[in-house]
C-alpha cells in the first residue's frame, strides 16, 4: 500500500543512509521498525486529559484543514 507520511529531514537522512549501508530499501526499514515497535506490549500510563481551548475564531481565509501540505506552507511562513 503507498501512503504519504511527514518525516523530520534528519531522521529522514539518517535512515536513507542505515538503509544503503545494509543495501537495503527505505521502505524495507521503515517496515522493520514499524515491526519492532508494535510488536512491544503497549504502554499502560493512564491517557493524558487535555484542557479544551476557549479560543473563538476560526480558520484563516483559504485554508483548507484537508490539504496537509498547504497547512505547513502556512505556518512555515515568516
């Protein structure tokens, strides 16, 4: 299945060169990590319950919340 996932440039980088140095994918790594940490038994803290925001307001003219990538171009933005 192909999907899009957001990943830090660093950690991105870091796993590009573990996966040519084992002469490897990086779908076969990511699939490998993924593995290892599922297969671990699932930490049993109680949830965390947030605060609710007060705020009123809204969504910027022209943002779509659907669009991921128009998201981040806007709070990338100076």
């Amino acid at each position: 299945m192909r999907t899009t996932i957001r990943i830090n440039d660093h950690l991105l980088e870091q796993a590009k060169a573990r996966a040519a140095a084992e002469g490897r994918t990086l779908t076969s790594l990511i699939e490998e990590g993924l593995t290892i940490l599922l297969s671990r038994p699932k930490d049993k803290r109680p949830p965390i319950k947030l605060p609710l925001s007060q705020a009123t307001g809204g969504v910027l003219p022209g943002v779509d919340l659907n669009r991921s990538s128009d998201l981040e171009e806007i709070m990338s933005a100076p």
